[in-house]
C-alpha cells in the first residue's frame, strides 16, 4: 500500500482536459506545473505530494552527502508515491559529491526524468537518453537552449530574470523570454520565474510555453522542510524584496533582502571583497546553516520576484488544485468575456 503525502486523489478536476501539453505528455502527469530541484528543500515529502497533486517534482542531488543518502532518498520518494517523479542534477565542479556519480546512481535506480541545470550536459544527456530517461534542461538563454536540444534533451526549462537563484547575465524576463525561445525551440518549453498562480500558467500558456516551474511557490507549502522562521519571513516579503548579489563577479543571484544580503551588496559596491570571501557569504552552506538554526537574516536565500504574490501556506494539493482552478476561471470566464 502506497503511503499518501498530501492527498493522492485529483478529485473532481481528474477529467479536466483543458491543461494537456506537451509536458504533461512527455512526463506522464495530469497538469504542467513542475517543482524544480532546490538545494535542501526539495525531500522526498515534498517531491511526493507534488506528485501525488498532479504535478512533477524533482529531488535534489546535491542536497545530499553521499550517494547512498540519495539512493535512499528515491527509494523514500516511491514508498510515497506511485506518481512520476525526478531528480535535480546539478553540473559543477566543488559539489560535495561529483555530478558524475550522482548521475550514476539516478541510472541505477532507473528514475524515468532528470531536470539538468548548471554546467555542460552533454555526455549526462547522452547517457540519460541511451537508458530511456526524459531529460528536461534549465538554462538562462536561448542559445543555450538551442544547444541542449541539439544534444538530445527532451524539454527545456527557461529561466528568466525574475527566477529565484540563478538567473544568468542577460535580464530578460519572460514576457520576452519564453516567446523567444518558443519561436527557436521545436522541444517544449517550460517557463521558470515569477509563476505562483493560475494567473501566471495561462499567462505562460499564452506565450506558448507547455508548462511553467516554480521554485519560491513549493518552498512556501507545508511540506516543504524549510524551517518557519524563514517561511515568516518570505510569506511578509513584497515584490520588491529580493535583489541580485555576486554580480560584480558575474554570477548574479537572486534572493530574499536580508541583513547579510544588505551587507553582501555594501562589499560588492565598495569592491573590497574578493571572489572567495563573496563566495563564502552568499554559499548554499552558509544559508543551509543559517536555515537549519531558524534564522532568516544569517544566509542569502534564493526566492524570486514573485515570492511577493505570495500570502498563505497551503499543501502542495491545495495549492495545485487553487492553480487549475483560477487558470480554468480565467480561461472560462474572464478571457472569453473580453474576446467572446
């Protein structure tokens, strides 16, 4: 017997067609919103009950210590869910545990989709294709984009500027973003930064992704494992309460305003500080730390713009099922009333 976290059943919207994309196609799930892989957060509670509310979820790799720990991980995730599920596989090079055996053990342990991020993916999608694994990548622009697809990835996630983490150098939101990549891609496209509504999936919709991911909207659920300190201070946060820190260094970041990002930016502006001192101040590390005491102002977490549409903490079912709802009353009501 399956464990349920958060509740399995889709309910009445179960026969709801209106939400069929390529992605949800491609990964087998009835709605296209996906929880991206998010360092710390993204446990198997978490992964499941998005799962189990008709959406894909992605654990982390480099959340954890050891492969072992993340072998241990998808196996917890299955006695969760019977749903679809993946992993977040980060490419870069001083990870606790290298990209290359993460990646082995997501083989062994046959995980139907891999979400890429980070580094060159090249022989990771090659690798993931020949064992009849869906790999959707996350890049930052279209040229990357259009490099994944020549490699083989399956869908592409697009990252504009106002996504949580890394946004990339260019700044281009996704109004502009999403349609760009729409006209060059032939793959789907997923839309990632800004979304926490039905609002912003029929707005995704409309630009002609298949899909949108959301990073700061699953974080602020009540199975997320981030502590409530931290949750307090996203849920009073505005959309004018993140910034970007370590761009002098060209690896721009977004995250929540706090007492350390203020002090962070005061560096970069001074320019007294050096790539590793920035490195250590805005590190997944520190803020883990600071998350795992409960303090809000001691790490630079990454949330994006739209943590500031963000005002209550519901399940991960609860809130898919708000989304579908909102996007079908949009859809059905007030879109067909101005062009109707």
């Amino acid at each position: 017997m399956v464990k349920n976290a958060g509740d399995a059943s889709p309910g009445p919207l179960k026969r709801c067609t209106m939400f069929r994309t390529r992605i949800t196609d491609l990964f087998g799930i009835e709605y296209p919103l996906i929880q991206g892989g998010m360092r710390y957060v993204s446990c198997a509670e978490l992964v499941a009950a998005v799962a189990n509310a008709g959406g894909l979820g992605f654990l982390s790799a480099h959340s954890f210590p050891t492969p072992e720990a993340l072998r241990a991980e998808i196996e917890k995730t299955r006695s969760l869910t019977e749903k679809p599920f993946g992993v977040n596989l980060t490419i870069l090079p001083k990870l606790s545990v290298k990209p290359e055996d993460s990646a082995r053990v997501i083989l062994d342990a046959r995980v139907k989709c891999v979400e890429t991020a980070g580094g060159n993916p090249a022989s990771f999608i090659a690798a993931f294709k020949e064992a009849g694994i869906k790999v959707l990548h996350k890049c930052t622009g279209v040229r990357f984009a259009l490099k994944a697809e020549q490699l083989g990835a399956d869908a592409i996630s697009m990252t504009g500027f106002e996504a949580a983490g890394h946004p990339g150098e260019d700044n281009v939101p996704n109004l502009v973003l999403i349609p760009a990549a729409v006209d060059r891609l032939r793959i789907p496209v997923v839309a990632n930064g800004g979304f926490t509504d039905g609002r912003g999936l029929v707005a995704a919709l409309a630009l002609g992704a298949d899909g949108v991911a959301m990073g700061t909207r699953f974080l602020m659920t009540r199975e997320s494992p981030m502590p409530e300190a931290v949750k307090a201070r996203y849920l009073a946060a505005t959309e004018r309460d993140t910034t970007l820190i370590c761009s002098s260094i060209g690896d721009s970041t977004r995250v929540l305003k706090n007492t350390l990002t203020d002090q962070i930016l005061e560096l970069e502006r001074r320019g007294t500080a050096s790539h590793e001192d920035l490195m250590a101040m805005a590190s997944s590390l520190r803020w883990v730390q600071a998350a795992e005491r409960g303090d809000p102002d001691d790490g630079a977490y990454a949330a994006g713009i739209g943590v500031g549409l963000i005002h209550e903490i519901p399940t991960c079912r609860e809130l898919v099922q708000k989304i579908v709802t909102e996007s079908r009353a949009i859809v059905g009501s007030r879109l067909n009333a101005i062009v109707g």
